[in-house]
C-alpha cells in the first residue's frame, strides 16, 4: 500500500510538471525565466502559455535561426489589466554584460529585423510593471522570409545602389524602419519620387542627403520629408541618397510598395536662384523663362531702377496647378546678409512704386507654397 501511494505522487508530479512546461510548443512559462540567461527555448509557429506574475514578471525566450528575415512575436486574448510590450536582444556569453538589447520595448504585435541566422532572444512584460494576472496568454512566433530585397538598408552606409528611371519595392517593415537608397547624378536637375500601390497602413515620405566620403558627417542633408509625389533640386553632380519612412513611424506592412525613381533635367535657365545670393540679373523689357519647381520652390531675381517708374510683371503660360506671387525686396542696411520687404506680396499681374536708382530683389513663388509645376512660363518685366 505504501508502494502504491509513493507511485501515485510521482505520478501527480510528473503530470504538474508536464502542465507548467505548457504542452504544445517549447519555451512555455517555466520559471524561472527573468534573465536572458534563463530564456526557454521555443517552437517557431507554436504557440505557448505565459503567465505576468506576479507585478513587474519579464518572461524571457529564444529561437534559433538560419536566414535573414523577420521574428514576429504576437499574444492571444489577455486579461485587461495587462498591456503586453515584448523588446529583443541578443545573449553576449562572454561578456559582463549579458544583454546587447537589439529592438526596444513595442506593443505586441511586433517584429524584429534578422540580419543574418543565429540564436536570438526576446523578452515579454506589462507595459508599465504595474499590474499582473494569474490567467494564462498564449504567445506565439513566426519568422517571415526577407520580402525586401534591399534589406538591410537601416544606415546610410548600407544604401542599396538605383537607377533613375528604376522602379523599386520597398516595405516598411517593421514599425519604425527606415530604408536608404543610392543614386548618382552627373547634371543639375531634379529627383522625382512617385509611389503606388501603397499599403493603406502606410504613408511614406522622404528626404534627400548629399553623400561625401571625405566629410564628417558623411550626408549632409539638403531637403527635409516630403510625401510623394516629391522631388528635390539637384544643383551639381554627385552622389545622393534617399531615406525613407512612414511618416509618423507609427505603422507597418508586410507588402512593399511600388517607387519610381526619375529625374529631370533643368528646365528653369536661372536655377540655381532659390536663395537671394543667387539672383540673376534682370531689366525692363525682359521676358524671361522660368518653373515654380518643385514644391516651395522660390526664385530670386534682381533690378536697378534708373529712374521712379511703376514696375510691371506679367505672366503668361504658366501651369494651371500654380498661381504665381511675386514681390519686392531691398539689402537690409543693418544686416548686408538680411532682405527686407519692400511691398506685399502681389499675385500677377503686379504694379510696384519705385524709386530711382535703387537695386530691387524680386521674389516669385505659388502663393501658398503648396503646388509646383516643371512647366515653363514666361514672366514680362515692364
């Protein structure tokens, strides 16, 4: 009888012990598992139960590898009090510190970046460690295979080299990625970015930096987001990169989009005059030929009066897209380096009082900045 008894406890252990591993799939809430150096070890496409207890429990695991792509960590229904956060890392064996935190704390669902196979580690806890439950979550990870070909391209030194006239699939995969791509221009002109088939989560933009090895730091930007359609003036030859991102670095897609990349040769004979140091020279009776692009695009010209005569400005041929402002402008005396307003802004035709003798700084631009077009129009000076 005493047998008997002894066999039936070993047997109820074995059965609480197989229940706390967590059945189907590896790595289920065996504490203790609070450090990287405790993770379970789990079964990809398997998902296992977690408990977050009590308050301020970190749940560790790892998975092994053997491809670049991306680790996806995401949670069944879990109890209200709880809102789940998982971070990644890798596990430094020989070093102090244990921990190298590869992709910070983000709410689940979310995806790691793999650059290459191996053992990595990720971490699941309440968002503030301030709340616990006793009921079980069931966790789950997936790896997906890369599905952009440019990866990795997280860094300026990693931009994948393009092409103008090229199309590329970029994804913004996963939230907060940013993408850099490479292209090298032989003339001045203008780059052109135009999306489609953008995944409805997504709404990406760009900004443009001019890459030289010698410099410190290497990219220096030369113009700031833009969503697409957009385009950034290219003064000289050289070499360029373009960043990408969702907007708000708040979203993500596992399907790419479709981006052209194009560029246009100058069209406007007087760029580069966007700022007033630039100025071409101009008298009455001119006709000259000039394209409010791209967007905010502004052009400087500048005149002498010989004498007090009104002068007058107008334009013909332009875009239906842009309404043309233009304005006057004269050297700050206090500041040689500063302009200052000479009118109000006036949409053409315009009429100016003059006086003799003085040098006039014109300014032309859409009058909100918000449109721009790579038609030329013609602008009469009288």
């Amino acid at each position: 009888m005493k047998r008997f008894v002894c066999l039936f406890v070993l047997w109820l252990i074995v059965l609480s012990w197989i229940g706390g591993c967590g059945g189907k799939g590896g790595g289920g809430d065996k504490e203790p598992n609070n450090s990287i150096e405790e993770a379970g070890e789990i079964t990809l496409d398997e998902s296992f139960p977690i408990k977050i207890n009590p308050t301020g429990d970190v749940d560790w695991f790892k998975v092994g590898l053997s491809e670049q792509g991306y680790l996806k960590v995401q949670a069944g229904e879990s109890p209200e009090e709880l809102n789940l956060e998982v971070a990644f890392a890798l596990y430094k064996e020989w070093e102090g510190e244990k921990e190298e935190r590869i992709r910070g704390w983000n709410r689940l669902p979310d995806a790691l970046f793999v650059p290459k196979g191996g053992t990595y580690y990720f971490a699941v806890k309440d968002d503030y460690d301030d709340a616990s439950s006793g009921k079980a979550i069931q966790i789950k990870a997936n790896f997906l295979k890369e599905f952009d070909p440019f990866e990795p391209n997280d860094k300026p030194e990693e931009a994948k080299l393009v092409e103008a006239g090229s199309i590329v699939r970029p994804a913004v995969y996963p939230t907060g990625d940013v993408d850099w791509l490479k292209i090298k221009l032989d003339k001045q002109g203008y780059l052109v970015l135009k999306s489609n088939n953008v995944p409805e989560a997504i709404i990406p933009e760009a900004s443009y930096f001019l890459f030289d090895e010698w410099s410190d730091p290497k990219v220096k930007e030369i113009k700031s987001w833009g969503k697409f359609p957009d385009a950034c003036v290219i003064s000289d030859s050289g070499e360029y990169l373009i960043k990408l991102h969702d907007d708000y670095d708040d979203a993500e897609s596992e399907t790419p989009y479709d981006l052209k990349i194009e560029f246009l040769s100058e069209m406007d004979e007087n760029e580069p005059n966007d700022v007033f140091a630039n100025a071409k020279s101009i008298n009455r009776g001119d006709t000259i030929k000039l394209a409010i692009f791209p967007l905010k695009d502004r052009d400087y010209y500048k005149i002498r009066t010989a004498d007090n005569q009104n002068l007058k400005f107008l334009a013909k041929g332009f875009s239906d897209d842009i309404v043309p402002e233009i304005k006057l402008m004269i050297v700050n005396e206090n500041n040689p380096n500063e302009l200052k307003e000479a009118s109000a802004w006036k949409r053409l035709p315009a009429d100016f009082e003059v006086e003799a003798n003085k040098e006039y700084f014109v300014l032309v631009h859409d009058d909100y900045d918000d449109a721009g077009s790579p038609e030329v129009f013609q602008l009469i000076i009288e």
